[in-house]
C-alpha cells in the first residue's frame, strides 16, 4: 500500500472509532432517560446522535475512497459492507425519529403535569388529579414515550450488531 492507501485507511478507521462508537453509546443510553424521564437528557442525547449518525458518513466516504483506490470492489465482503451501512444509516434515521418522538412524548407528559398541577392548586385540590393519580393526557404521553423506548433500544441493538459485523468482515480482511 502506498502512503496515500495508509492515510486514507487511517482516515477511515479513525472516522468509524470516533463517530460509529459515541453515537452507538448515545442511542444506548437514551431509553435509560427516557424511562426516567427526563427530557433534558434525552434532547442532547438527541442532538448527539444526530451529529454523531452524520458524520459517521464520514467512514463511509473514506471507506469508499480507499476501495476504489485499492480496487477492491469487487470483493464480497465490500459489497456486503456497503450493504450493511446503508441498512444501519436507514436505521439511524428510524432512531432519530423514535428519539424525536420520545422527546416530544416526554415534554407533552412534563407540561400536562404542570398544567394538572396549576389547575389542582386553582381549584384548591392539594392531592393532584382523582386523588393523586397522573391526569390522562401525562399517562398517554407517558406510554408513547414508553413505546419509543422499546424501539429505540431494539433498533439500537440491530444497529449495534450490525457495526460489529461490519468490523468482523473489516478486520478479516
């Protein structure tokens, strides 16, 4: 390999270790703040696997670089690569609508709790809503965000798997 093949190469693995693996850890703490809801933490681990999912396209530029520089397209295990990315990116996108979704969910449970709350203390009601219970609009905002949990977690995990396969067929070649 010549020195441009090393740096190009460099590039790539540099690309996947430092965008492939935080945005894999963000999308796999999400349901954790999701489930204790808390927005604040699930909006940046929002915008960070946003940042994170894009320049992960980074790996993928570099990877298709060094390819085509190495002519190697050719090979099974690229065409299964670049398969396998492009089912992952598909599935980012999924996640960052879940993770959206979840956002929202969780804003829409925290203000109908607000306004429960400002409504009770109105009225002169000091237990809350029936006698203490969540108002409906925070319990059906609280099982959507439930729901955008569970797909969050398992498309994350698919994902996951998905990068450590790609490694696998990287690292044996």
């Amino acid at each position: 390999m010549s020195f441009a093949d090393h740096a190009i190469l460099w590039l790539h693995v540099t690309a996947a270790v430092f965008t492939i693996g935080p945005g894999t850890a963000a999308i796999m703490s999400t349901p954790r703040y999701i489930r204790k809801h808390n927005p604040v933490v699930v909006g940046y681990l929002f915008r960070t696997t946003r940042i994170y999912s894009f320049a992960a396209l980074l790996t993928l530029i570099f990877g298709l670089i060094l390819t085509g520089m190495t002519h190697k397209f050719s090979q099974w295990w690229i065409s299964a690569s670049l398969t396998l990315f492009v089912v992952a990116f598909v599935l980012l996108m999924i996640i960052l609508r879940d993770q959206r979704r979840a956002l929202t969910a969780l804003d829409a449970a925290e203000g109908a709790a607000v306004a429960d709350a400002v409504d009770d203390s109105a009225h002169g009601d000091v237990t809350g809503a029936a006698g203490g219970g969540k108002p409906a609009a925070a319990t059906v905002a609280d099982h959507r965000a439930a729901v955008e949990r569970g797909r969050i977690a398992s498309l994350g995990g698919l994902t996951a798997l998905i990068w450590l396969v790609i490694l696998i067929f990287m690292v044996w070649h």
